[in-house]
C-alpha cells in the first residue's frame, strides 16, 4: 500500500482500515484525502455514538473504509500532536476540537489600523495552548514605511517569538515565510476578517486559490470570505489551515498557553512574602514591587489577570453545566425508578 503524502501521518498500525486526513467539516460529511485521492466520508456510528471515538476535525488523521463511488466511512480518529479547541455546545462532550496537527500557528495582523496588541496577546496564549509554535506575520507592509512602532509593541507582548513582515501584493518579506514551507508542514492562519489570510495563501500558492474580501476604508475591517475551516495542499506540499477568524475560540483550558505567552508575568508568582498574596495592596508582593522597579509593565499584568479570569470563568462555567446535566439525569432516572414502583 502507498502511503497518500498529505502531511506527518502517525503511526496507524493496528488500526483497521486505511489512513486519510480531514479536509473540512460538512455538519456530519467529511471531505477527506486519502491515497484514492479526494472524497467524502461520514463516521461510523457505533465507534462514534457509542464507543466514544473523539470526533475528528479539520486536519485530523483518520482511519476509514473506503467506498468508491460514495461515502466512505470513518472508523478512527487517529493521536492528535497539536489542536486548537473551544467549549463543545454539549457540555458531555467537555471540548471540541476546532483544527489538528499543526505546526506553526501565523498569528497576522495587519499594517493598518486593524493592528491590536491586546488581541496579540490572545492569539498567542491560544497558538502556546495548542502545542504549535507561534509566528507573528505582519501583512500588507505596503501601507507603511516605519515598523517601528510596530515592533515595538511585539516586542513587548510577544519577546523571543519569530516575527515576518510581508505584502502579498507586492511580495516584499515572501521570501522569509520559506523556512516555515517545508513539505508535510501543516500551518494554521490565525487573525481577524480583512487581516488578508486568503491574500496571502493565493500568494503563497502562485494562484487564486481563496477569494479574498474587500476592506471597509472607515475602520479597515473586512468580511469573512472563508466560512469554515479548510485545510488547502500547496503545490509545494505545504498544508494551509484557513480559519474564519476563529472567533469561537475562547480562553478556556489554557494554563500552560498563558504560561508561555507571559511568561515575563509568570516569573514572579509564587515570589510573594504572602503565600495568599493578591498582588493588590499586600506588603512584599513580587509583582508590585517588579512594576514599581519598572521590571514588568502594568499592562502586562492586568492583561494576563484578565486572560486569566475570563479562563476560569469559562472553566467554572463548563464545571456548572456538566453538574446541572447531572442534576437533570438523576432527577430523570429518581421518576423512573418511582413509575416503576407505582405500577
């Protein structure tokens, strides 16, 4: 059997079947990739629905049967090396996965005024989170001369990360994207509507591959031009996952993410003379005292409390709903067990 090249496959013996990579999610189809080439599947019901088979994603490895002329089915979803997730609707299921086994994350922001620091800051505990390794793309460089300023503010939010300049209208910076290019890498684009994500996957691919959107002068937004995630095969045999703005993407479970993307905050916790210290008025707190020194700046710290807070509100939230679907069960099951006894 020839092994289909679309990525880092990982180990698939002893799994029945053969070997394909999800494409994109249709609700309950998939498009897939496999050595039959491309095609769709759905899962199988009693490995899903009843054995709790993790529901495969956008850039997940999967195992199917093949079907020619039709449906294949999907029996497995394969060890994940990296992901993205967000809160599942249902809270039984915990999390779900929203794309997989990437390896960089090109967290872009644009040259112009959709350019926000605060939202750097979200990007990167997410890209952290996910287990990729996060690249800082700056776009459309030809609406300005000076990167100063720009820089300036990455450096300060996201200290030791790569950071690439480019314009895909005019290709100036193309050339420094190739490290990351290798064939079988997989890479997420990660950034707000109208940063110019299908601008520049077109550019990279030599052709019109995404449609791109046109930009509102006034605020210099833009409308999402892809409406789900899609993982794209360059001729180079690079893989793009195209997101629509992942703006369902929540600060939830992002411990170490938050850990890696502050981790000019981090080094102070725990450094406190109170061990129960709030970091707010008590004496010989570290982080006050780093920030009196000029040793941390104070935006820093109240982005990283407010990253957190909102992480462990959507966590206790998570915790609230599982509880109330427990409570609703054991209600469900006591009325049961009570119609049996009365008949």
């Amino acid at each position: 059997m020839t092994v289909f090249d679309y990525g880092k496959i990982p180990n698939f013996e002893g799994f029945p079947g053969i070997p394909a990579r999800v494409t994109a999610v249709h609700k309950e189809r998939y498009a897939i990739v496999s050595e039959h080439g491309e095609g769709y599947a759905r899962l199988k019901t009693r490995e899903y629905y009843l054995d709790g088979q993790v529901f495969p994603t956008t850039g997940d490895y999967v195992m199917i049967n093949y079907v020619d002329n039709g449906d294949s089915q999907i029996l497995a979803t394969l060890p994940r090396r990296t992901c993205f997730t967000r809160r599942d609707p249902d809270p039984s299921r915990g999390e779900q996965a929203v794309a997989a086994n990437f390896d960089y994350v090109f967290i872009m922001q644009s040259l112009n005024l959709d350019f926000n620091p605060k939202r750097l800051e979200r990007y990167l505990t997410l890209a952290w989170q996910s287990g990729a390794i996060p690249v800082v793309v700056l776009t459309k460089a030809d609406l300005t001369r000076d990167y100063g300023e720009y820089l300036a503010h990455i450096e300060r939010v996201a200290a030791g990360v790569d950071v690439r300049i480019v314009s895909a209208r005019t290709g100036f910076g193309m050339d420094t994207l190739k490290g990351y290019l290798t064939p079988g890498n997989t890479i997420v684009f990660l950034g707000s509507s109208g940063v110019g994500k299908s601008s520049l996957v077109n550019a990279l691919a030599g052709e019109e591959v995404m449609t791109a959107g046109e930009i509102r002068e006034d605020d210099s937004k833009g409308r999402h031009t892809t409406t789900h995630r899609q993982l794209l095969r360059l001729s180079g045999g690079v893989m793009i996952i195209d997101t629509p703005g992942m703006r369902e993407l929540g600060m939830w479970g992002v411990t170490e993410g938050l850990e890696d993307a502050f981790s000019d905050v981090e080094q102070y916790l725990g450094k406190c003379r109170f061990r129960d210290c709030r970091h707010e008025s008590e004496p010989g707190c570290a982080i006050r005292l780093a920030i009196a020194a000029g040793e941390l700046d104070a935006a820093r710290w109240e982005s990283y409390r407010n990253l957190q807070s909102e992480a462990k509100y959507a966590d206790d939230k998570q915790a609230l709903l599982r509880q109330k679907q427990q409570w609703h069960k054991g209600i469900q099951k006591i009325k049961k067990m009570n119609k049996k006894e009365i008949w």
